[in-house]
DNA sequence: TTGTAAGCGTTATCAC
DNA sequence: GTGATAACGCTTACAA
C-alpha cells in the first residue's frame, strides 16, 4: 500500500471485494451494478450481490469506469461571468434537464478574456468533458471551432455563432423586441429612440433588428439622432447615451427603447438628472427582466426571458446530442414574455 | 478499435504516441508532462518531446491519471439554489482560488431538499471529487457526517454547522447586525423592532444574537410585539411578519431591523400600504446588499456581505486542506460593510 | 537521466 | 448466466 492509497484511497472497497465477498466474479458485479446489464443476470445473484455491496459499502469510482468507457457523465458549462444575473438561472435549466441522467456541470468562469475561455476548454477536455455548453459564443468565434475539432459534442445557450455549425438554443431576441415596439407604439408613441446593444453578439443584433423591423411595420422612420449604440450594456453606458439623445434638443423622443435592463435603468437616471419625469415626460422600455425590475422606480417595463426554461432545452439538447451525434444541427429559439409595468406612459 | 473508441477516442493521441515518435519511454514523456519532475530530465529531451507532443496534438488525459494518482484536480460546490444571488459570486470567488491551482468546479444545485444534496454528494464522491464546499450546511447536517465519512476534505461556506467539525468561511453576520443597530441607535431610535429569520441556520442565529447584543449595549429592551420571525426570508414573509407588527398598534416601533434585504422589501411595500412613508414614517434596513438594492425605492440601508471574497477565501482554505489534510480546523469570519442609503432616517 | 513494469478500478469481448 | 482476460492512459517505485 503506498501513500497515495494511504491519503484517501485506503479501505475503499472496490468491485473485487465485493465480487469475492459474494463469490462471483468481478464483471459479475459489474454487470449487476449498471442499469443496462443487470438484467442478464440470475435475481438470487443480482440480490446476493446488491446487499453485499451495501454492506461492504462499495462506491462506484466514476473516475475507472469513465477511462473504460470514454465517458465521464459530465458537462461542461462556460460563461463569461457566473455574477450575471442571466447565467443562475441558465445553468440551474441545464442541471435540471442533464441531472434526470445522472450528468453533473463542470463550470467554467472565463471572466471576457478569450483565452481564459481556450484555457479552461482545455481544462475540461483533459477531464474528458461528454460534451460544452458555451454561453460565450461570438458571432464568428475560434472557441466553437475548437470545439468542432475535438468533435466535442456542442451547444451554444444564449449567444450563437453566425453560421449555424452548432446547436444552440437562445431567446427570440427580436420577437422580444418587435413586441415591446409595437407595444410604445399603441400606447401612442411616435418618436421613439433607441439606445442599442454591441453588434458583435446575436443579441444585440437581433434586438437592432427587431426594432427595425416593428418600426417598419409601423410606417416609422428612426430619428438617426435617437439611435444610440453602447459598447458595454451597463448602467453607465446607458446613462451616457440616454443623456446624449436628450442633449440633441427638440423634439425629443417621448419613449427610449433600451437594449436591456441596465441601460434603461442608467436612461431612467438621465432623464431624473436633466429634470424629465419618467414615464411622465418620457417613457422607458428595458429588456431582460432582471431581478427586482419590477421593485424598481418605476417598475420597469421590460421582456422577460424564459432563462431557466432556455437552459433545460439546452441540458435535453446536449442530451440528445449526447445519444446521438448525427442528428441535425439546429437552432431553438424560446419566445420571451412582455412584461408590462409602469414605466410607459400612454400618450394622447 | 471499438466502438467506444471511434465514437470520440478515435485518432486521439496518448503519451506512447508522443513516446514512440519522439524515441523515448513512456516515463520520460510523462515526466516532460509533469511539473514536478521535468526537472529530472535533460533539456534536449525536454524539448523534443514538448515539441513532438504539441505537433502531435497531444491533449493530456486527465481521467486516466486521476485512475492512477486518486485526484481529480476537481472541487464539488452543493448549493439550494444557484439562483439565490448569494451563491454566484461566492462560487465566483471559489472559482477564482482555485483555478490558480488549475482545479475546476463541479456544481451541485440541490433545491432546498436534502434528499438531493445527498444524492448529489454521491455522485460528486463517485467522480471522485478532490474536496467539497457545502454552502447549505445546517445547524446539525447529516451531510456533514457524510463528508466526515468518506473523510472527504469539506469547506462549509456561508452556514455552518453548530459544532466545528470542519473548517469554515463566514460572513461575520452577528456583526454586521451589531454595526446596523449601533447605527439606527447613534441616529435616534429607540423603539427599534426586528424580523429574525429562521433559527435553524446558523446566519439567522448570529444576526439574532448580534441584534440582541446590540440592543444591550445600548440599554435598550426590545419590545416583544415587535420581535417576529419568518421562516423564510422572503418577501412574502416580510410583507406579513410588518403587517404584523404595524397592527400591534402604538407605540410603534421607528425602525423595523430586518434579517435581510428580501425581508425588508416585504417590510417597505407592507408599510406603504398601511399609509406609512419609508423612511419618513419608519425607518426600515436590510441585511445582504443584493443587486439592486441601492436602486430601490426607497434605496436601501443594509450590510454588504463581501461574498466574492468569502468564496475566494474559501476556495484557498479548499487548497490548504488539500495539501495538509491535518491541519487545524478552522471557522474564518469576514467582515461586512455597512452600506448607508436612505431608508434609514434621522429622528430628533 | 532514463527505462522497466506494475497497477489504479472498471467494463467489453469472448468463451463456456 | 457467468467467468476469464485484456485494455482504457497514465504515473511511479525500482532498476540501471
């Protein structure tokens, strides 16, 4: 016995106890103790065996059975930021759909540095990973294709590539957005700016799109002074952008559609600060439905996506890729909800 | 070859691939591969082989050595709900700890019933696990026992068991409770009112023993019709527990100190809607600094859990364990930070 | 400094 | 229905 056996390993009790406690042999155990095989065997044995495992207080090791079989039972999960309130309830899907099969998450936190993201795929492949989820996909991003090189089997969640090479299931980002569109416009507004997202991510792009394609719809033309872009969408950004639209003058826009939470939270501070009421004097959409958007002030008007619902499509995906790897690749898109609350005003 | 090997091991390069092209033993590729002993072998040698591995893609084969050195170079993580806000940014410190160690986190979302926390320890101990942070350890935990069993080296964060049986990193919640009532006193009140939360859990405990010394301190008797406890901290249970303690008629308290921000939200909506203005009426703080909570209506007085750093300092108590499973057991307390906002005011 | 060989705990394959 | 045997890919005494 050496000094690795020693540290934890000692007295662990292994298929071959129990297969000499019980006189059978060892693959006889083994075949009585995974779910597809113990049917071949004789119900004295596999009762004989079963209570002497239990007795003897036999764990599997995951870790032998896995270099066997190529196959580990678990699933990695890379996020830019596990902080962000959209990842939880993300990956609390994805456990929910992988843990009905015994599958566990491996997460990795990349921190918006691409090679962290590299670094700790690698990290997870040595572990022999079954498959990833990427809640980082970029529009073109060598992270996926690094993937597709190790035929690791893929989703993307959130975030998609823009050549559909993966599965991926995400938000209908611009139905989200045509909807919160049309909504302003039949509470009456016409002049509507737009404080959009990075166009580097599908979401941001699609959100643009969305907008475009409800304002079209609506016989609308976008004032190009009201259309704002923001690199980061955080309260900060929106904050600045809110303000340079206001700063353009009249007429101003009786409605700021915002790519997300944040940022209208920062409008909503903009529009405080150079004294306009809200929704009294302008109206301001988000979108996301973050935690305690509604307890804001206003309680935000905004689209909720169904994250944790968009998570376990992604565990049964990976699951389905899982058992099998040809089948067709797709995307699954899951329709947000409008969430009305008071920070649109109706106008006359 | 397989089929096992063809479904994803296929072409898949090992250590005698690179050993084989590269001329030498096996051993010696390992030894190249290994921090701690390519030092023993002569620089040419070094180099040949880093160099024929990496044009061989050679991606190292984690499962297969944690068969042979019984580590896993990986950290279960049992959490109720990872979309409790309290929990990513503890993992995130967890995770930021130990990936400068390079081990991984594998999450185990339990759902508040400990059938599944147990569950999720056996299927963390059979992929043999190097160590494991429980941030749902109650008062007295089964689980914990467990832990002690499989002598399993085991962190419990955030709530810890009643006796010190394993090494643990907290808030030092008792306090932060201390800090918020010396500051609701230095600013006036006298009738100060509190929501406990349930006293099973080892936080609501200490923010309880750290309101009633605070209150000795002070020379003041909490007055018991205005002493609540909620089962579960909510908001919900906010809402009813200030109903509550508002219809016990005058005198009425000028602050209701929650046990947390949840709580206090219930306890700000449950006086506005008997007519009573926060802070203007009554004086209401929180305790956990939750997203958003200086956004709210009004923004909150509460104590900011440094919880990033609790989860670092856990994931570097994980490392130490893991090194010297011997030394002393340990509980470490993290000091909190009054946030001062406006819903506490001044009275004369 | 490097090679030899055994072994980690399991399961797949083949034989009976 | 059960047993024998080899193999999964790696590390580590021990030997040279």
């Amino acid at each position: 016995m050496n000094k690795l056996q020693r540290d934890r390993g000692a007295g662990r009790v292994k298929i071959s106890d129990v297969a000499k406690a019980a006189g059978v042999h060892t693959s006889t155990v083994s075949r009585v103790l995974n779910a597809k095989t113990f049917g071949r065997i004789s119900p004295e044995v596999v009762d004989r065996v079963v209570e002497i495992a239990r007795g003897l207080g036999y764990r599997p090791n995951a870790v032998a059975a896995g270099l066997r079989t190529n196959s580990t039972g678990t699933v990695g999960f890379i996020v830019h930021d596990i902080d962000d309130p959209i990842y939880p309830p993300i990956l609390k899907g994805i456990e929910e759909a992988l843990g009905e099969s015994g599958l566990m998450v491996l997460l990795g936190n990349a921190g918006y540095a691409p090679e962290a993201e590299a670094e700790l795929l690698e990290r997870m492949a040595a572990r022999r990973i079954d498959g990833v989820v990427l809640a980082t996909a970029r529009l073109r991003d060598p992270l996926v294709d690094r993937c597709l090189d190790y035929s690791l089997p893929t989703v993307a969640v959130v975030r998609r590539p823009e050549l559909t090479v993966i599965n991926s299931v995400v938000n209908d980002c611009a139905l989200g957005m045509r909807e919160i569109v049309d909504l302003v416009v039949s509470y009456g507004h016409r002049d509507i700016a737009h404080i959009a997202g990075p166009q580097g991510l599908s979401t941001g792009r699609a959100r643009l799109r969305g907008f475009s394609a409800a304002m079209s719809k609506a016989g609308l033309v976008p004032d190009l002074r009201h259309l704002r872009f923001v690199d980061q969408p955080t309260i900060e950004a929106g904050h600045a952008a809110a303000g340079a639209i206001l700063d353009e003058g009249e007429p101003r826009p009786s409605v700021i559609v915002c790519v997300n939470d944040l940022v209208a939270i920062g409008a909503i501070n903009a529009c405080r600060k150079k004294g306009f009421d809200c929704p009294g004097d302008i109206s301001i959409t988000g979108y996301n439905d973050i935690p305690l958007a509604g307890l804001l002030n206003p309680p935000l008007t905004t689209v909720h996506m169904r994250l944790q619902e968009i998570g376990r499509r992604t565990g049964l995906r990976m699951l389905a890729l899982l058992s099998d790897n040809n089948s067709e690749i797709a995307v699954e898109r899951v329709r947000p909800e409008l969430t009305l609350r008071q920070s649109v005003a109706r106008i006359s």
